[in-house]
C-alpha cells in the first residue's frame, strides 16, 4: 500500500461520513488551492442513487436534486476563478 492510496482513502472516508469539511481538509491536508482538495469529493453514483431514491417525500428529493445541482455549480465556480487567478499571475510574470 502506498502512503498516497492511505492518505486518499483517508480523506475521501472523512468527507463520506461528514466528519469534516472541505475547507477543514483542505488545511489538515496542507493544500493551498481548494482544486487540490475537490479531488476527494467524488461521489459514488450507487451512494447518491440509494439517498435520492430513499426519500419518500418528492419535496425532499427535489431539494436535494437541488442542492447538488447548486453544490456542483459552486465548485465550478470556485475552480474556474482559481484557474482565471493563476492565468493572470502568470500573464504579470
């Protein structure tokens, strides 16, 4: 087992079982850009299918369509300025 595989195992259970969030890991894994943390966020479609189709009330599954859908639109979002900033940087030098 390598040191990496351990580490990513690691965080990725943290995030699955909500016992810290991504900014919280990202500074106890010692990144410096939140991209280098989403790596961790993957969901497993089996995981999301059983807690979408679990619900019984239609409401909660639309707001919970709802929230990943803002969630996915979020990180997006936030890797799209994250690439915009280090452009910029790069362009000064």
């Amino acid at each position: 087992m390598h040191p990496h595989l351990l580490r990513h195992t690691y965080a990725t259970q943290m995030l699955a079982r909500d016992d810290i969030n991504i900014d919280n890991l990202k500074s106890l894994l010692g990144h410096k850009l939140l991209s280098s943390t989403e790596v961790y966020l993957h969901t497993l479609p089996q995981e999301l299918f059983k807690k979408i189709r679990g619900k019984k009330d239609i409401e909660e599954k639309q707001t919970d369509l709802n929230n990943l859908y803002k969630q996915f639109l979020t990180t997006q979002k936030d890797l799209a300025s994250q690439v915009k900033l280090i452009i910029n940087n790069a362009l000064k030098e």
